[in-house]
C-alpha cells in the first residue's frame, strides 16, 4: 500500500477498527476467514502493507470494530437516506465510493437478532456483521473498481466527527424499509402462485384445457386425446382378431 494508504489505515486501527486487506482496486477481501483475522494492530496493517502492496483496505463492521454502515445504492436510496439524516441532526462519519455515501454509526444492539449482514431495501444498503457473520466496507483512501478514490466527505472524518448513534429516525426506516419488502415479497409470491394456476399445461405439444393444473391430470387427459389406431397404421401395423395388432 501507498504511504498515505498506510498511514490513515493506521490511525483508523488506532482507533479500535478492525482492517483488512482487500485486493487492489477491487472489494474483495485478501484473506480466508478474513472475519476473524481482521485486526487492529497498527503493526499487523504495516506487515499487511508490506505482503500486499497497493492493496486497497476494508473495514470490519459489526462489534468488534463497534461499527455498522448505512449505504445509498441509488438515487432514489440516497434521497430516502438523506431525509432521515437531516430530520434526526446526526452528524457522523461519511464517506463516498464511486456514486454511493456511506454513513458510519455506532454498533446497535437493536440489530442483535437479525439473520442477515446486509440489507438492501429499495436503494438502501444496511450492512452489518451479526450471528458471527462478518460483514466488511472497503474504505478511504482505497480505489474503486470504477478508478474513483474513496474520500471522506469535507468535516466528515473520523478526525472532523466522533462516531455518532444510529438515530431512531433511521433506525425507524429501516424496520418500515422491511416491512414494506416482505410485503412486497409476498404480493410477488402471490402473483407467481395465481399465475401458476391459471397457467395453461401444454405436455408433449398437446393444448390442454387450461382447468387442468396438475401435470398428471394434463397427461392422462392428452392420453386420452390421441387416435393409437392412426398411429399404429401410420407405423406399418395390421388389426387381426378383433383387438389384437
């Protein structure tokens, strides 16, 4: 890693945030189980720097570092996003990547049942490291994929402002962010069930009435529909006896 990339991973470690090393110019991580082996030593992160040069560097969210991150994906996200940010006050650590704005906050117990490290809800991303599952954000001043520099917002540093609370009004979007999902979600669930019943069984290229919805149902009535006898006079067969070919 560049000297300036060391040195504010460094201060970043100094702070109690768990970093890991993630491959240059990309998001993925450098390390297996790099959930556990994510550190904040100072001196882990310069030996780090030398095994993996112009690495780019990820932050540990969740309790070890103390930290979850609140990401707009869209703009649409980023409007809902900001509106929370500005009717609660909160001022707290952020930081851009390429076209998105993350908002660091301070670990919250609120989140210690959920099942999922990230969240993505109509372009916002809640990410978390819960359940021992790791959850990691590339950070400044790493490279973005796209080439852009990630960058703290002017008086957004860890150095402008201390790690704020997730205020409630956040807190609050996302649990309606959910609810509004898993509705979403079953309405979507719904629709492919009546779909499906309503869908039109077409095996062996024969037109079904559309009643029928069980495949069985479908075959034996398109069974019923073919002429055997043509067939069999179409293959070179003679009738004799009566039932017998």
């Amino acid at each position: 890693a560049s000297n300036e990339s060391l040195m504010e991973a460094v201060k970043l470690a100094k702070r109690g945030w768990h970093l890991l090393p993630i491959k240059s110019g990309e998001k993925r991580p450098i390390l297996d189980d790099w959930g556990n082996k994510a550190s904040a030593d100072a001196k882990q992160i310069e030996r780090w720097s030398v095994q993996f040069p112009a690495c780019n560097w990820g932050l540990l969210l969740g309790p070890k570092s103390g930290i979850i991150d609140v990401e707009d994906d869209s703009p649409e996200g980023r409007e809902i996003l900001e509106s929370a940010m500005e009717l609660s006050g909160v001022v707290t650590p952020c930081y851009s990547s390429g076209k998105s704005i993350h908002r660091l906050f301070q670990h919250d117990e609120r989140f210690s049942e959920l099942t999922a490290v990230t969240y993505q809800l109509f372009g916002c991303e809640f990410r978390f490291g819960v359940g021992g599952k790791a959850a990691q954000s590339v950070i400044p001043p790493s490279v973005h994929p796209s080439g852009a520099v990630y960058a703290w917002l002017p008086g957004r540093s860890p150095d402008d402002v201390k790690l704020a609370r997730l205020p409630d009004e956040l807190f609050d979007l996302f649990v309606e962010l959910r609810r509004m999902d898993g509705q979403r979600k079953a309405e979507e669930r719904e629709a492919k069930r009546a779909a499906r019943k309503t869908q039109t069984v077409v095996p062996c290229r024969l037109m079904i009435d559309g009643t029928f919805t069980s495949h069985v149902a479908a075959a034996e009535a398109a069974i019923d529909q073919i002429q055997f006898d043509g067939l069999l006079v179409k293959e070179g067969w003679t009738h004799h006896n009566g039932d017998e070919w």
